[in-house]
C-alpha cells in the first residue's frame, strides 16, 4: 500500500474503539486525546463507530469531548449525545430471537446467551471465562429466565462459547438464519447479531446525511471484520497495522498499530497536515 495518499477535505472521522482508538490495555494516550480534540476545533466531526452499547464508550466520549453522534451495537442503534436521545434505532424481532436461542442451546446447550435490549444488559447466566469488553465493566441489568423478556424487539443477540465450540453454533446459526440478520466477528469465544440492515457502513451514512457531508469527504478507522464496511465506505479507509488481515485487503492506508498511536497519527498526517 503506497504511503501517499491523494490529499482531500476531511469532515468527518469515524474510529472503531477496541483494537483501534484504544490500545491493548484499553487506554487513550495523550497524544491521541490531543489530536482528536485538535481535529474537532478545526471543525471535523468524530464519530465513534463500535459494537459496544452506549455505556461502554459514554466515559471516552466525554473524555475525548465528543459530542457528535454515537454509532452503538455495530450500526443498530445511533445516539445523539447531545439531547441524549436514540435517533436511529434497528432491533431484532423478538419472534426470531426465540428461535435463535432456541437453536443455540440445541446445539450447545452449555453457551452463554446475552440480551442487549437498547442500553440495558439481560442474560440467564454469566460465565467469567466468556468475558466481553461490557462484561468486563459493568453487571447484567438483570439475570434470569430470558423468556420474560423477549416480548420487545431486541437491539443485539450475544452467543458465547469456548473458542473450540464457537465455530459449530456460527454454522448452525448462519446457516438457519441466513438473510434475516447481520453477524458480526470481533472475537474468537463471541458471536453478535443484529438486525440485517443494521452494520457502521448504513449507521455512518445517516449520521454523515444529518452533517450533509458526502462519503469522500469522511475518514473511517477500524482494525476487525465488522469495520470492513465503514472502511469501503468512506473516501479514505485506515486498517491499523495489528488488525485483522480481511481489513488491510479493503484500505486505502495501513495505520501503525493501536498500540503505536495509530488513531493520531493518520489524522495529523492526512487530516491535520502534520508530518
């Protein structure tokens, strides 16, 4: 991938948080807090684009003063921080939900089933050795019978098992619901679902409408398969050097690793103009 890059005018930046913005040990440096903030008085917008529920990144949002809109649950529900109000919600339908989880404990009934209904978290159980980057944060909301309740759509349908019994429920599940809902992949013990027009590609595009900016004039930032979307989409796609090798195939630029600032230096290079 050549390193120059055919200059263009940035008014937008969507970043993926896990693996990306943040580093291995889930922090923000202080370079990188510097550049965003820099980059948002120069009038860009950022935008985080991740597959975490709204109380997994609000504390890194107030603390990078992002106020622009908030991509949730990998595209299936956007959140305007600014009135705190859900402005683009893609649910599940119950009813397939029912049948999903039905399957899932079918063909291992061991597997852990978590509930992500808009910013509130149920499940019947928790395994310890299954964590999530939310699980490792904050409590179920509530835990026990899922039954009670799968009468309301449902934002995101999470299916954890050891690495070594992921791979048959995937199948499984993929094979009986193909077409009806989107998966996403980010980790090696988890499988997220969503509902089938909901993926960052389709959330960027309505946020980038409400800024009537056009998609060659946004950057998107991502290290994983369920960024691969936003990273086509956007008039210049970064894949971090330590993601995955699906994402290099679609960038336009390889960034350094999310351990070696990345995030700030792709934007003062492309964006700010720093070298």
């Amino acid at each position: 991938m050549p390193d120059a890059f055919p200059k263009r005018k940035i008014e937008l930046i969507a970043i993926d948080l896990d693996g990306t913005l943040l580093r291995e040990d889930k922090q923000v440096t202080r370079r990188t807090v510097q550049t965003i903030r820099e980059v948002q008085k120069s009038g860009v917008h950022v935008v985080i684009a991740t597959a975490r529920p709204p109380r997994g990144m609000r504390y890194l949002a107030e603390a990078l003063q992002i106020d622009s809109y908030w991509i949730t649950y990998n595209g299936a529900l956007v959140v305007n921080p600014k009135t705190n109000k859900n402005v683009l919600h893609q649910p599940l339908a119950s009813a397939m939900v029912r049948k999903m989880i039905k399957l899932a404990r079918k063909t291992d009934p061991k597997c852990v089933i978590s509930l992500e209904i808009l910013d509130k978290w149920y499940t019947d159980y928790v395994d310890d050795s299954l964590p999530t980057e939310i699980s490792r944060q904050f409590a179920p909301d509530f835990v026990g019978p899922l039954d009670a309740f799968l009468h309301v759509p449902v934002t995101k349908l999470l299916v954890l098992a050891p690495p070594e019994r992921i791979d048959k429920l995937r199948k499984a599940l993929d094979s009986k619901f193909a077409g009806q809902m989107m998966s996403a992949i980010t980790d090696d013990h988890l499988l997220q679902y969503i509902h089938k027009d909901a993926d960052k590609s389709k959330a960027l595009t309505y946020v980038a409408n409400q800024y009537n900016i056009a998609p060659e004039n946004c950057m998107a930032i991502g290290d994983a398969p369920n960024d691969v979307s936003m990273i086509r989409w956007a008039g210049l796609g970064v894949a971090m050097k330590s993601g995955w090798e699906i994402i290099h195939k679609h960038a336009d630029i390889i960034a350094p690793s999310n351990d070696d600032d990345g995030v700030a230096h792709v934007i003062q290079k492309y964006v700010l103009d720093v070298q």
